[in-house]
C-alpha cells in the first residue's frame, strides 16, 4: 500500500493507494508542533476506522510547501512504515520539463498537479489550485512546465481584512447572491468572493494570451482547478472546465510510479547501511 501525503499551509491531504486505486482520503489541520508520534497516532485511527491497517502501508512520497514538517514526515515514514519517504523535489522523476528560471523554486503542489492535470486532461492546460495561496500554472503540449502566477487565497484576503481593520468582522466564505449588499458581513462574502471569481476569470484570460506563443495553433486550453475553495470559485466562473478535489493525490501517485524502481533501490541501500 502507497500512503500519499500532500502538506498544504493549513491542511494535510493523505491518500491510501493499492494496486493505483484509491482506498480513502482524508484531511487534517496542519500542525508544526505535532511530533511523527502524535501524527501516527492520527493515521493509526483514520485507517482503524476505515478497517485498513497501517501495517499494510509499504510505500510513502510526501508533497510538502512546509519545510519544517519534511523531517517529522520521514521520522513518521522510518518510524510507523519502516520505509524511506520518497520527498517530491528535484532529482525527482516527473516527466515535464520545468521552464523556470531557476526550478528549485516552483513549489512541490505545483509540480504534482501539473503531473496529474498533463495525464488525466487534454493538454495544453491551466491549472489552478484554490488553497492557502491560488496558484496558476500553464503547461503546454510537450509537457513543459511555462510558469504561472501566485496570489493570496480567499481565506487569506478574508483574514487580512478582520485582522488590519478595527471594525470589520470575521465572516464565513461564501457567495451572498448578490453584489450591492445592505449589511457588512454580506458585503466582505460579495467583496472577497466575487473579487475571487473576477480575479481568477481575468488571470485565465490572460493567461490563455501569454500561452500562445507556446502551444500549437488553435489548440483549445483546458482549465482544471483543485482546492478546498475551487467548487466555490467554479460555480460562477464559466472559464473553469472542471473541478478535481483529489488531483494532487493523483499527481503523487503518478510521481511514485515513475521513480518506484529508483526508490525501492535507495530505501534497499539505506537499509543494508
């Protein structure tokens, strides 16, 4: 069995593979403190509850844009699986070409969903992640990784907007149903997240522009988008063309795949050392 985790600045994504299939997935909150005890003790109850065992698990890869939690994930992978961690960075298999100035500094997430999103849909693509930030990245038809854009995620414009101001509260994240609102809560919804929906409509617009040059003439692009927030965004913004919740599990899983063979031969070696 693969155990996937996807580490996110709020929240942790695992997901348990056999034979390439999905078993479960689950969610927990991002926690810099926690020890590899106390987050196996967690994975320990997720899967008793779904009668898997965590005695099954043989294989491990760690997606993470929180440095700090890296070391507690590889203690946690020796520890409770008695395997090496396969960690998503460089020298690590993917099957894009990365065309960043400098390629260390795309984020891991990036990477994966651009793995998943260039195998699953018809490329070229456009793949935007609704997290803690929204990413936006453009791949081409030859699978090279064109960049893309970062922005602050909703969650955060909604924080920054209780927290700097004196007087404006905090309010849940969703869509009031209309734009000229009559009390402050439902305007700070209308504010932030139809300020989302046009932000994300305008980047994709110009993103389709700046591709151009990069992709075959004509050729349509596909705009994928994942994250807690993406089903929100995507329900009013038609330049979205499907939502995948479960698309950086997928794109970890592939990623194992294609360095499977290189990684059972670094876990033998350690082992053996």
């Amino acid at each position: 069995m693969l155990l996937a985790f996807d580490v996110g600045n709020s929240n942790i994504v695992l997901g348990a593979y056999r034979d390439r299939e999905l078993l479960k997935s689950w969610r927990m909150e991002t926690d810099k403190n926690k020890s590899a005890d106390e987050y196996g003790m967690i994975i320990s109850r997720f899967f008793e509850y779904e009668g898997l065992t965590i005695k099954d698990v043989t294989d491990v890869i760690i997606s993470t844009v929180v440095p700090s939690i890296t070391y507690t994930l590889q203690h946690l992978s020796n520890k409770y699986f008695n395997t090496q961690a396969l960690v998503v960075g460089p020298g690590v298999r993917t099957g894009l070409v990365i065309k960043y100035d400098n390629p260390k500094q795309v984020g891991a997430d990036r990477i994966v969903n651009a793995v998943a999103a260039f195998n699953k849909y018809k490329a070229p693509l456009i793949v935007i992640d609704f997290g803690t930030a929204t990413t936006f990245c453009a791949i081409n038809e030859k699978a090279e990784y064109l960049g893309g854009c970062i922005v602050p995620g909703i969650k955060i414009s909604s924080d920054a907007l209780f927290e700097k101001t004196a007087r404006l509260p905090r309010v849940d994240l969703e869509a009031p149903g209309k734009i000229i609102c009559r009390n402050t809560q439902e305007g700070i919804q209308a504010g932030v997240v139809y300020g989302a929906m046009g932000e994300t409509d305008y980047i994709i617009d110009r993103m389709k522009k700046d591709m151009q040059p990069y992709i075959e003439p004509g050729a349509k692009i596909t705009v994928v988008a994942t994250g807690g927030m993406a089903s929100l965004v995507a329900s009013e913004v038609d330049s979205i063309d499907c939502v995948d919740k479960l698309l950086t599990l997928t794109g970890l899983e592939l990623i194992f795949e294609k360095n499977r063979a290189s990684a059972a031969r670094k876990g033998k070696q350690e082992r053996n050392e």
